[in-house]
C-alpha cells in the first residue's frame, strides 16, 4: 500500500487520507470471520477485494504487500527459549529459514521510496516436520484495534467525501499512534536495518505445561541510519531490492529474535497498544540471512506467511487478527495462483 514521502511539519491529519496504502502492515488483508458482521455479513472476498488500489488488483500478485524479494538462510535458536516454549524451533539448533522483505502496498511496481510500511514473511522448519510462520511489520503498533476498525479503515480511506479519514480517526483514538509514526517517524535505506514486529500475541507452552502470552521481535545487527525519503527516492524505484542483493553478496546479514512477555492486564487481544518497554524479553536466537533471489523465481513466490501455522507449543492468544488474517491470506493465495499466466515469471536481476 503505497505512502507518499513524508516532510517534516506536514498535518497528520492532512495525511490521513493517504494512510490507507500503507495500513496493510503485515496483514495482507486482515479479514473477518464470516459472519462476524452479521446480517451485513463481510467475508475475507470482500475485505480482500477492499484492499485493491483504484486501478485494480496487480494479477498474479499479493494482494497486499504485493512487492517484495526473496530470501534463505538460518535460523540459529541458542536454547534459551525452551524455558518459555516446547516448540523445537527453540531448542538449540541451526533450521533452515526462507524469507521474503516486502513493502506494505497493493502496487507491485510501487516505488521503494513512496511505501511506510516495510514487512518480513518468515518461515522456519524443523527436523520434526513442523513450521513456524510469521508476518512482521516495522510499524511498532497497528493502525486499529480490532478487525472491523481495519475495514472502516479501508472504506474511509478509499471514500470520495474528504472529511471521511477525519471522521474515522475521530471515532478510533487508537489510531493516533500509527498516524504519528507513519508521519513522524525515521526512514532507512535498507531492509536490514529495520526491526519487525510481530504486533499480534501468542501464547507459548513449555515442556512443564506453563503458558506465557508474547510478541516477538526480530532486531537488526545492522545500525540503523536515518534516510528521508527523497533522499532514498535518487536510488531508484527499487532500490530497496538493489541494496539487499547488493549486501547480502558482500556478506550475511543477521537479526536477534527477541520475545516479549505479556504482564498480567497487557493488552493482549489489541494490536494498536504497545505493551511498556520494562517487559522482560528473551533473546531466543539469531536469524542469518544468507541469499537474496528475484521473487519471479525465487522459492518465496509461492509460500502463504500465514501466522496462524505454528509449531506444538505456539498458539494463538485472544487476538483476533491471526485468525482474520489467515482467512484473508487464503483468499489472496487462491486469487494469485489462479491468475499465474498474469505473473512476471522473469524479472530484472539487481545489479551488484
């Protein structure tokens, strides 16, 4: 969902109705249960169809976070997790990871330089057959609490009247933060430099039966330097794709997996609240990136990062975003399969 650069006094408010391209942050459409909305009844078709931009869905591709680039490498768990989770992607070990960096956008050709929302699809497999996905995000919290506040999100956003982004942010004060972010907060040059954030909790069990709510983080080794946006915009259109490639080949890239223990009375079920930053976390391990590949061919292309597929000793917690996720990212899987002859199956290679 694509984000017009951003300058430094600008009115949130006066920005807000361009918010809607970048809203998607890792929910490449959080949908709804169906029937949640009942007799009106909103289903994941139509939610996903919400997302398209004016000119219509990029076939072929995502539907939301339709640009991105592939990777694979190693997830390298130091067993210090095993306190807090069964699940053997936390016991010590080396498991193969494949990845995808994308923008938060609609539009597969949007230019690197006009998207907020940067994300990271991730899975992990195990000697025992089992896989960890997740979707993460650099916003440090989502635009709105619940699912039916993203829908309202979308429709205002693509209304003609052009109060409607006023009137919504009016009767959704959560959405104030991600607004303040979106506009105020530090651009980087590089994909790794950004941290991602799981946003929605889970709820993790360890060998003795003991549950804990977290979120996760994934912290970049990478010092993160502050760009703005028409600088990063002289790159080029892909000049995040460019970078990665281009560092990558020089040399692996790394992130901390870091996870975040929920107090009692956290927000566990609301995304758009950040949980206060003295909450213990464990460093669980290290995420190595090793290769980036063109998605065209590349083996992320055809992967659902759906968080709902976890490992015996992860589950979803009382957030109803995993969930409305999943049915969305069904639906966007379902659209873009069937659309493959509409799909660039070759791509420009980025130079080193």
């Amino acid at each position: 969902m694509t984000q017009p650069n951003r300058s430094p006094g600008r009115s949130v408010f006066g920005s807000l109705v361009l918010i809607a391209v970048v809203v998607g942050g890792g929910a490449a459409a959080f949908a709804y249960t169906a029937g949640w909305l009942s007799p009106n009844r909103l289903t994941p078709d139509k939610l996903v169809n919400a997302l398209a931009p004016p000119t219509g869905a990029a076939l072929g591709h995502r539907r939301n976070h339709a640009k991105g680039i592939c990777f694979t490498g190693t997830f390298e768990a130091n067993g210090a997790g095993s306190a807090l989770s069964r699940a053997e992607v936390f016991s010590r070990g080396t498991y193969p990871a494949l990845g995808r960096f994308n923008l938060g956008t609609a539009d597969a050709n949007a230019p690197d330089a006009t998207v907020r929302v940067r994300g990271m699809g991730l899975r992990v497999s195990t000697p025992d057959g089992h896989e960890w996905r997740t979707a993460m995000i650099n916003a440090p919290v989502f635009p709105v609490s619940t699912p039916q506040a993203f829908y309202a999100l979308l429709l205002a956003s693509a209304s003609k009247d052009p109060d409607a982004m006023k009137t919504f942010a009016a009767a959704h004060p959560e959405f104030a933060d991600f607004a303040a972010w979106n506009g105020n907060g530090s651009w980087t040059g590089s994909y790794a430099e950004e941290r991602y954030n799981s946003l929605d909790s889970f709820v993790v069990t360890n060998s003795a039966g003991a549950d804990k709510t977290v979120r996760w983080s994934l912290l970049p080794a990478a010092q993160p330097i502050a760009v703005s946006p028409e600088e990063l915009a002289k790159g080029g259109p892909d000049v995040l794709e460019q970078e990665i490639t281009e560092r990558v080949q020089r040399g692996p890239i790394s992130f901390s997996l870091v996870v975040t223990i929920a107090n009692p009375g956290d927000p566990t079920a609301d995304p758009s609240k950040a949980w206060p930053e003295d909450r213990r976390t464990v460093d669980v391990g290290t995420l190595v990136v090793q290769q980036i590949e063109a998605e065209p061919n590349g083996p992320c292309r055809d992967i659902n990062f759906d968080p709902t597929v976890l490992p015996p000793g992860i589950r979803t917690s009382d957030d109803p975003f995993p969930a409305a996720r999943s049915a969305a990212y069904a639906v966007s899987y379902d659209r873009r399969t069937a659309e493959a002859s509409d799909y660039p199956r070759t791509a420009a290679v980025a130079k080193p």
